[in-house]
C-alpha cells in the first residue's frame, strides 16, 4: 500500500486528486495509512492505467516534461529485437538524449559484475515511488525477455531504509544498499551474453496486459523459495501438499527443504501463509463473502480465517470489502 499512497500523496502536492481512482480500482482508501495493507496486481493495474488516462502521462507527471502516452510500448519494441542482453542495456542507455522525458540509464560492464544505474536528477520523487517502479520494471522486463530471473547482487536505493524493507524481498529478492547517491542494479557481467528469446507477437500480449505481469509474475525466480512456491499455489486450487510433499517433488530431503528455506529466511508454513493471505485480499477485492472465501481457502469457519487474516495484514476482512 505504501506505493499506492506514494502516488496519492505525491499527486495531492500538484494540486490533483486521485481519489476517485482509487474507488474505480477497488482500492479501499482507508487502507492507505496502514503499511501492511497490501493490494491485488489487478488492483493496481487498473489504478495505474487510470492515472495514465487523467495525467495522459506515463511517469505519473513526476518529471519536468510529460511522457506521451505509448512511449513504453516504443522502447520495448526497440529493445526487443536486440540479439542479448548486452545489446539491450546499451539501447537502453541510448534513449536518454533521444527521450529527454524518461530518467536517463547508464552501464558499467566490469568483468565480474554490471552495474546499471538510473539519474533521477530533476525529477519529483517525494515517495520514492518512481525510484522503485524504474529499478521494478527494468528488472522485471529484462527476465521477460531472457525469459530467466535477473539474479542480482545488490540493489541500491537513493533513500533511508523503510520500516517495511522486508517487502523489497518480494520485489527484487537481492541484498538493498539504502541511502545511495542512485537508483542501480549490479548482476553478473556473464548474464549479458543471454539471447533474446521473445518476439513480437509475443511483446503484443505482454503490453496488452501490462502493467499486471511487471507486478504479478515473480519475475522467473529460481531460489528453492520460488520453487516451492510454485508447488504450493497449485494448493491453492486442489488440496496443500504436505512438507513431505514438496521435499518429494524436488527430489530432495525435507531437512535439506527446512534447512535451504531457512537460510533464505523462510519456510514452507510462511510461503503457504503468503499464498493465503494474497488469495484472501484477492478473493475480498472481487466481492467473495467471507464464508465462501474461508471455505474455499479450507479454514473450518469463518472466524479462523478472520483471526488468520488480522493476523497477515493487521485489518478485518471487511476492511478489503468493496463498498
């Protein structure tokens, strides 16, 4: 919710109102002060394009000059027929003078490590919100591309560190340097020898969607987090499968799972928690009744899922309800 309230809050300092987006998006705006409330893609998808629509300006209007809308869609097609990785970093770095409106990125190659960095010099980022949605986008649509997760190494971000830092986890999944001179990502200089693998056909349904796929898709993860993860949603449609489970789908121990997962500061109780508690916000964002949403999540009662749901989010369902 905090990036929600970051553009709320940095729209209301111009003189704009964004309120009224906020109901068209079913984002209940007595959440916006509660830190660990948390949103659907869908939610956010719909506000985001809202925005766009009222600002007629892809950047929210936290730069000194608009950015037309359609200027995402012409990079990604520039950027989609390189042949690696490298080739889309350099285009990348390319856009500044030509798209004086967008941050400009620069890269630094070394032989072990890459580091890529965005200059938000003379722009309005009071929430820190265009900070986090450049590094976010990048990040994300780089993966879509090479069709893998970007591993990172570090991710810097120009400001003090948050008392919500763990969601970054969630974000990128990479050690965070706060309080930085910019906005960068450092990754391994052997990633940028990776082919393109998408095609245009492809890039027309990914637009169509976005920007639901840049914050739904965990982004190709590869951890062993990631990997159950992906075993476990398919719980959230048939029946969970036990620790036991899991460990047999990977071929590995469930110590050796316990163990993995707690050094990545996990577990397969605190993934299934999350699965839940996002199906949950889900579910309350459509409509669902709370003695649907509990059965169909397989709490025995109703008032189970409530005390579980206050518990993940420190609000009432009734507080996710559409009003």
């Amino acid at each position: 919710m905090r990036f929600v309230r970051a553009a709320v809050d940095g729209a209301a300092e111009r003189g704009i109102d964004l309120r009224p987006i906020l109901g068209r998006a079913a984002i209940p705006e007595a959440l916006l002060t509660d830190d660990r409330a948390r949103c659907t893609p869908e939610q956010v998808t719909t506000f985001v394009r809202e925005v766009w629509k009222l600002s007629a300006d892809e950047l929210f209007g936290l730069g000194s000059l608009p950015v037309p809308r359609g200027t995402f869609r012409l990079v990604c097609y520039a950027l989609i027929n390189s042949p690696d990785l490298r080739t889309v970093y350099e285009r990348l770095a390319e856009f500044g003078p030509a798209l004086p409106a967008l941050p400009p990125f620069t890269s630094s190659v070394g032989p072990e490590v890459t580091r890529l960095q965005v200059d938000l010099s003379g722009f309005a980022d009071p929430g820190h919100l265009l900070a986090d949605f450049m590094l976010l986008v990048v990040h994300r649509f780089t993966g879509w591309l090479i069709g893998q997760r970007v591993r990172l190494h570090v991710v810097e971000l120009p400001y003090p560190q948050p008392d919500n830092a763990e969601e970054y986890d969630l974000i990128f999944g990479a050690p965070l340097r706060f309080g930085a001179a910019h906005p960068a990502l450092e990754f391994d200089s052997a990633l940028l020898a990776l082919p393109i693998l998408r095609d245009e056909r492809e890039l027309d349904d990914y637009l169509k969607h976005s920007p639901a796929d840049l914050l739904g898709r965990r982004d190709y993860g590869t951890t062993l987090a990631d990997q159950v993860r992906g075993i476990l949603e398919r719980g959230l449609r048939g029946e969970w499968p036990s620790s036991d489970d899991v460990a047999q789908r990977l071929s590995i121990s469930p110590q050796h799972v316990r163990r993995r997962l707690r050094d990545e500061g996990t577990s397969v109780g605190a993934i299934k928690a999350e699965l839940l508690r996002d199906a949950a916000i889900a579910g309350l964002a459509r409509g669902v009744a709370v003695d649907e949403l509990s059965s169909r999540l397989g709490f025995s009662e109703a008032s189970a899922f409530r005390r579980a749901f206050k518990r993940w989010t420190g609000s009432t369902p009734a507080a996710y309800q559409p009003r």
